[in-house]
C-alpha cells in the first residue's frame, strides 16, 4: 500500500488475506518455515495483496504448563519442564522462540511492503480451540486467572512490536465471541480490559474489534454499542453460508453480492465506526466456481469500496487441502478457501485482488468522499434487525436510494426521509424516539412504515388508517394478492390487518380491497404505510431479488417498486438510474465536479441511462477489471457494464 496510507483512512481502501502458512496452516509458528514464509509473502505481494490479517496462536506463543505441589496446589506455571526465563517475555509466559519468529516475520512482512493486523488473543480457529494447555477447561472471557494471563500476554506483545514498521492495527483476536460463555457484562468487560491493555502501550495504532454477529440489541452480550463504545474499528465477517439469509440466491446475483456492504454499513452506521470485512469469501468451491468467485469478489469490492468500507480481506491465502491437523481433518468446508491452492497455483481472484489494487492506485483523487446518502433506517426492539436492515438495504439499492441505519434507543439524526420497516413487537420504539421521529415528518420530513405484528401509539392519526382487526395469517389462505406496475404478486405475510382510510390516500389494495399501501399527510410532511413486512420477505425468500430476465429459472418479484412509489428526490444529488440491476453511489469532488460509481449486481451485461441535472455532463469513465464503456446522451450518458462488474463515471459543469 502507499507508504502514507494509514489504514481505516476515510476515502482510502486496502486488499488484504487472513494468512497461515502455505505448508502449515495455523501450525506454522510451531513448524517454522522461513523460507516458505518468504516465498508466500513475496507471492502475495505480487498478487497486490497490502494487508495481511495474521495470528499469534495462543497456546504456541504462551505455553503455559501447571505444576502443582501436594494436595494439587498450583505452585508454578512453565513452558513444559522448563521454568520461564526471568526476562520480558518469560514473566509473561511468553515462549522467547515463537516471539523472536514473530519478529521474523515483521521483518519478512515489512520487506515486501504488507502492513499487519495482528489478532492478539487466537484461542478460536476455523473450529476448534486453541487455549494453553493449563487453561483448559476454564472460561477465557470472564475468569480472572486466565485473564491475567492474557494481559500479560498482550502487554508483552503490543510492547515489543508497536514500533516495527509493519504493524498496522491490532486485533483483540479471532472471533473471540466463540471462545466461551459470557453475558453482556462480562463481554464489556473482557474487551475493555484487552482494548485497554493494547492502549496502555501503544497510542497511535487503532483496536480492531475481530468478532462476528453483533447485534444492536442491548441485552446480547456482543452489541454493536458496546464494542463502537470500546474499539477504534468495527469489522464484519460476511460469510454467505454462515450469516442467516445470505445463502438464498445465486452467488453472483445482487443480494449475495451486496452482503458484505450492507452488513458492514450496518455495523458501521448503528456503532458509529469505521467498519471493514475483515473475512470475506465464498467458502469454497462446493459453494461456487471459482470463476463465479472471482465475479463475486469483483463487484463486492468495488461496492464495499463506493460505501466508504475500508478494506477487504479474503479468507485466506492459501488451501489448506493437504494438512491433516484438526480442524482441517474434521471440517471439509476448512480446507479450500485460499486465493492459491495449496501448491501455489493463482485462482481466478488473485487476478481481481491484483486488478482491484490497480485502480485504488490510480484513482486520480486523494480519497473518495463519502457517499450522498437519502434516507435513515430506524431499526426497532422485538424484531428481527438483520434480515430488516439487509431487506432494506437492497430494496433500497434497487430503487436508487442510499441509507444508513441507527437504532430507536440512540439519538434519531436528522434526514428528510425516515424509514422503519417491519414494525414487529409491542414495545417496538419508545415514545422519545417517536416524538423526535414525528416532529420532523410534521416540519416536512417523511416517514415509511411497514408492519408485522408491531403496536404504534396513535396510529390513526399518524398513518390515516383506522384498524378493524389484527390477527395472526393462517398458514393457508393467508396470502396477499396485489398488483404492483403491472405484475402480479402473492405475498405472505405473518399477520393479516384489516384497515379502513380515514384520510389516508390509498395507493395499492389487495384482492379484497385491503388498503395495504397507503400515504397520509402529517403536518408538512406524509406518512406512507405498507401492510406488510416487505424487508424481511425479501431477505428470507429465495429469488426475491432475482430479476428473472437475467436469471430466468429464479421467480422475480419487483417489491423495490414500493419504495419508488415513495417519490424519494434527494436534492443534493445529480443522478439517476432506473436500472434496479445497476447500483449507483454519487460523491461530490467540488462544486463543479462529482463521481458517479456505478455497478452491475447481475451476472450478465447490464445498459442503462443515467440522466443527470444542474447541468452536469459526462466526462470520462474509468474501468476497474472488465471494459466498461460509457457515451454521453442528451441530459446524461448511457452506461455498458459487463457482468458483476463496476466502473467510475466523472461528471463535470
């Protein structure tokens, strides 16, 4: 990377890998190889790779062994028989060997120009645990004997290392939400302890969080509030197999491929953090070709890139196929995730990391601003938040809009547009946040809302809509037939509400003259409402978000319609595209020039037109992999963009 690139910058982007050794896997410090190391450095550096995402084994660098006296008394801790010298790395437990091969490595790192993230703490790997053999069976996140250790193995680290020039963020270790039972204090604790440890010693590198799944619910042990409270630096760990509704569609089509951004703006958003994907990847070629992975790593990092994401890294360097070691020997799904294979041949996406690195390179601004952004997703108690925010997330790519999200329990920002979909419990927002949210939508804001089974204080006066009865949907006969530009669509929500207008514009009936998309006036602003849970329909139903023309044998439902019936117009924007397959973000440069990314989701070659206003015309274009052309046309420019594939559009006065 650029020698005066800092990571986690704003506007600025790195491609990085999770790295264990090409002939060892996660026994590499065990079976030090120099050589070999070497060797997959230097490939991975001329693959483009600039971040490597690396692993102090914790048993390997703290081999802590208790001898007991009489009456099984602990009398000493040691490195097998041996006593631990009296020096730094012995009054922390820490084996001086696997220190200096550490140390070996920095410097093998820093000769090829890799910056690393060091995850401090990795007692959990690829499925098995790995903890010092004294330590087993004890519980890492909350006993206060095994945290000692941990911060005395952290401290000597972070001290010895903070200053070599390959250091570039640490890590409070690898997925450590799945090393043990912890409640949410104990986590908050647990991770101020080692956040703090790290900070004692060293103040200008930033902490990485290193879980997955976080919730923005405040009683889940591993919040998003929490960890934002805690950490410099959010991360998501966007597995389509592993997270709940990535795993419905092609791998190559829009919501597989808007994963990775819409969990990490997610994440982001609600903690209020720089947040990166930190693993990535597709699991292996029983999930996709490689092929299809390349594609699938192409368009998900120019989308991570356009949403100001700061970095991607690929699980990980290298197949594991060969190594008989558990996990490997146990977990089929552990052994072929690497950009090489185990003898070193390239796959298809070193050829997009390599491609992607190139462009970053030569973008020919500084950084690239922040995206202009139409409206705040209001995530509510009692629902299920991540199938709502990817639901929405994606309807509202297909239909020209950008959001950011925020949670009713934190402060409300302000915006023009609020959304809050699937509406789902009876204690679903606090009356405070609602006020806030309504007063706004009376000076003029607007406001969408869809419901499943959630309870709104003065929902007449608010929506326009009187509700006769509510109940639970039959598992037959419970669907909802409407019309929606001319196709036909059943829809199956879980709770069926009869409604009547009173003073509400009814947009949409269903079969039996439901109002199920409506609009209300409120003050200066307009209340629309939807009776059903769209966002989580669309998530969880295989092939919602297929457009059948590209993928004829996936059923298609346009549901993002709805949310251009919303009649969004963001006045600081330019730009528009009525392709839903076309993903567009628009970044102002100056006053006279902007940046227009846009993005194929589908995997075959998309054309749109692109008008755009305040007399702003198309000046260049700049592909990332695959030629993508562009021509200017009366009011804008027509774009061409080959399969899964983005490209850069500068519009100037």
């Amino acid at each position: 990377m650029k020698k005066d690139q800092v990571l986690f910058e704003s506007g600025k982007f790195f491609v990085g890998v999770n790295y264990w050794a090409s002939h060892a896997g996660m026994f590499m410090w065990r079976n030090w190889d120099e050589a070999t190391v070497d060797s997959d450095l230097k490939k991975l550096s001329e693959a483009g790779i600039e971040v490597l995402r690396v692993f102090p084994l914790w048993p390997d660098f703290q081999p802590l062994r208790l001898h007991q006296s009489g009456g099984s008394i602990a009398n000493e801790y040691r490195n097998g028989e041996e006593p631990f010298p009296f020096t730094e790395a012995g009054k922390c437990g820490v084996d001086q060997v696997m220190a200096d091969r550490f140390a070996t490595f920095c410097d093998i790192a820093e000769k090829y120009g890799l910056k690393l993230i060091v995850g401090l703490i990795t007692g959990w790997m690829s499925g098995r645990t790995f903890v010092p053999e004294s330590l087993i069976g004890r519980q890492p996140l909350k006993d206060h004997g095994v945290m000692k250790w941990e911060i005395r193995f952290v401290r000597y680290m972070v001290r010895r290392f903070k200053d070599h020039p390959a250091i570039g963020a640490w890590d409070l270790g690898n997925e450590c939400n799945c090393l043990g039972d912890a409640d949410k204090d104990d986590a908050f604790v647990w991770a101020s302890v080692i956040t703090n440890t790290v900070r004692a010693e060293d103040r200008t590198h930033p902490v990485v969080s290193g879980m997955h799944g976080l919730q923005p619910e405040g009683r889940h042990p591993w919040s998003m509030a929490d960890q934002s409270e805690i950490l410099d630096i959010l991360c998501t760990h966007p597995y389509p197999m592993f997270t709940p509704y990535c795993n419905t569609d092609p791998l190559n089509t829009m919501k597989p491929i808007l994963h990775a951004t819409a969990e990490s703006v997610y994440f982001g958003t609600m903690g209020k953090k720089p947040c990166f994907i930190e693993e990535g990847g597709t699991l292996g070629p029983m999930i996709s070709s490689d092929e299809v992975a390349g594609d699938y790593l192409r368009a998900s990092m120019f989308s991570t890139w356009a949403h100001d994401l700061r970095g991607f890294c690929w699980w990980c360097a290298f197949d594991q196929d060969e190594l008989t070691n558990t996990p490997y020997d146990w977990d089929p799904v552990e052994r072929e995730l690497g950009i090489f294979t185990f003898g070193g041949a390239k796959k298809p996406v070193v050829t997009e990391f390599s491609a992607f690195r190139k462009f970053v390179d030569s973008f020919p601004y500084e950084k690239l601003p922040e995206r202009l952004k139409d409206a705040v997703c209001v995530l509510t108690s009692g629902q299920e938040q991540w199938p709502v925010a990817y639901g929405t997330f994606v309807l509202a790519k297909e239909a020209g809009l950008d959001v950011e999200f925020t949670w009713y329990n934190e402060e409300i920002p302000e915006s023009d547009v609020y959304l809050m979909p699937c509406v789902s419990s009876n204690h679903a927002i606090t009356k405070r946040a609602m006020d806030t949210i309504l007063e706004r939508v009376y000076n003029g804001a607007t406001l969408y809302i869809s419901i499943s089974n959630g309870v709104l204080t003065h929902f007449k006066d608010i929506t326009g809509l009187y509700l006769i009865t509510r109940n639970q949907s039959a598992s037959e006969g419970g669907e909802v037939k409407i019309q929606l530009d001319g196709e036909n669509i059943t829809l199956r929500p879980p709770y069926s509400h009869v409604l009547e207008s009173v003073g509400a514009e009814v947009l949409i009936k269903d079969q039996n003259g439901n109002p199920f998309f409506t609009v209300n006036n409120y003050g200066k602003g307009k209340v629309y409402f939807l009776n059903a849970p769209i966002e989580t329909i669309a998530s969880k139903t295989p092939g919602a978000m297929v457009d059948g023309k590209q993928v004829p044998y996936v059923l298609c439902h346009s549901l993002y319609k709805l949310y251009e019936m919303l009649g969004i117009k963001n006045p600081a924007k330019i730009a528009e595209c009525k392709n839903p397959s076309i993903g567009v973000t628009e970044h102002i440069i100056s006053e006279n020039e902007r940046v227009i990314n846009v993005l194929n989701h589908c995997p075959k070659e998309q054309t749109a037109t692109i008008t755009l206003g305040e007399d702003f015309k198309f000046a260049d274009i700049i592909s990332v992999s695959r030629e993508s052309t562009a021509k200017a046309d009366e009011g804008g420019f027509t774009v061409t963009l080959p399969s899964n594939t983005g490209a850069v559009i500068i519009v100037k006065k």
